[in-house]
C-alpha cells in the first residue's frame, strides 16, 4: 500500500480521493486549512497555510494537488505547485495534479478551450489553472514522474453525482458522451484517480476523466 499526502485534501475533490484511498488500505495524509467537520475515518489531518504543506511530502509515495485557485489560494497556484513538485521529485514520489476541463482541447489539433472565450466569471481560474498545466510539461523537474488530471465538463461539488465504477480514461481531448455531455461524479473521479496511483499506468501525461 502507498502513503499519499492530499493537499487540499478537505475539498470536494480532496476528500473524495481521501475517502477512496482509504477504503483501498492506503495510508493518506491531508494538508488543509482546518480539519473537516466530518472527517474520513483514517485519514491523517494536518492544518496550516498551503506554502507549509511541504511538510507532509517527506516519506509520501504518492503527492495529489487539489487545490482550487480561487478564495485563499486564488492567484498562488503558480507559485505554490513548482514547491510541491520539487519536493515530491526530492522525495522519490509520483506527483498527480487535478487541474481543470479547460485544460483540454475540443478536437485534435485545435487550441485548448483555455485558450478560447471563457466566461468572464471562470476565466481567472481557468487559466490559472492551465498555468500549472503547461508549468508541468514545460519545467517540471526531469526525474518528477507526473499524471496532470482534467475532469469532465460538468464536474463540481454542485453536481455530486454516485460512484458507478464505470467511465473513460482519455489524453488531451475532451470526451463527451452520445448526447453531448461531459460529466463526472466525484466518487467516479476519485476512483479513477486512485486506479492511476495504484496501477501507474500514465507517466509524465495529461489523462481526462468522463462517462
């Protein structure tokens, strides 16, 4: 089994994974502001400011980001991202990151939907999140062994959605269903998440997650 520092790991995205993780016999360690209201039942809490998450790296197989570049950490993703990734790369540990759909591209060839019209009220975060995309797959350090993870379209705490087991792995192109949709449960990203650390079948890539 692995040990596993989730920082942000008291968000949507952060405690799905944590939860999932835990149910699998992984050791998981959380970096947050505060402890949850309902904490997961095996997971390490620990609490500070996210330039201090470092702390928790040390000894960890597995570093997953989810922070959200929005509240505190709006506009420090930048920042905050190369730090994590250079002690994961000191640490010997695998390094997954959850960024944004924005990320994707609609067809191949064509520019990434970040770097298109984006509503007003998303396009900070979208394109700070695209940032540490293109941080990872320009600067990364050489030995860090990297998995960059964009979620459906119609991914959120505002869309919870049930853990189904089944969905679709993809590289830089948007998936959408039959219908047109791009969507994710929370559970149902988690678990393809913690395939990836279980199974490391992706190295150094970016990989989306959809039905």
């Amino acid at each position: 089994m692995s040990t596993i520092a989730v920082i942000g790991g008291t968000g949507y995205t952060g405690t799905n994974i944590a939860r999932e993780a835990v149910s699998r016999g992984h050791e998981v360690i959380s970096w947050s502001r505060s402890v949850p209201a309902t904490p997961v039942d095996g997971v390490r809490y620990e609490t500070g400011d996210a330039a201090d998450a470092v702390a928790i790296i040390p000894g960890a197989d597995v570093v997953v980001l989810t922070l959200s570049p929005r509240g505190e950490t709006a506009g420090r993703l930048i920042e905050l991202y190369p730090t994590y990734a250079a002690a994961a790369a000191e640490a010997g540990a695998r390094l997954i990151m959850v960024g944004g759909f924005s990320s994707l591209r609609p067809a191949p060839g064509e520019p990434r939907f970040a770097e298109g019209e984006i509503p007003e009220q998303f396009r900070e975060e979208a394109l700070e999140g695209d940032a540490t995309r293109q941080w990872l797959a320009t600067s990364a350090p050489a030995e860090l062994d990297w998995v960059f993870v964009s979620p459906a379209g119609a991914y959120g705490a505002w869309a919870p959605g049930e853990k189904t087991g089944v969905y679709r792995v993809g590289g830089e192109i948007a998936l959408f269903d039959d219908e047109g949709k791009s969507e994710i449960s929370g559970p149902d990203l988690a678990d393809a998440i913690v395939n990836e650390i279980d199974r490391a079948e992706h190295h150094r890539a970016h990989i989306s997650v959809a039905y």
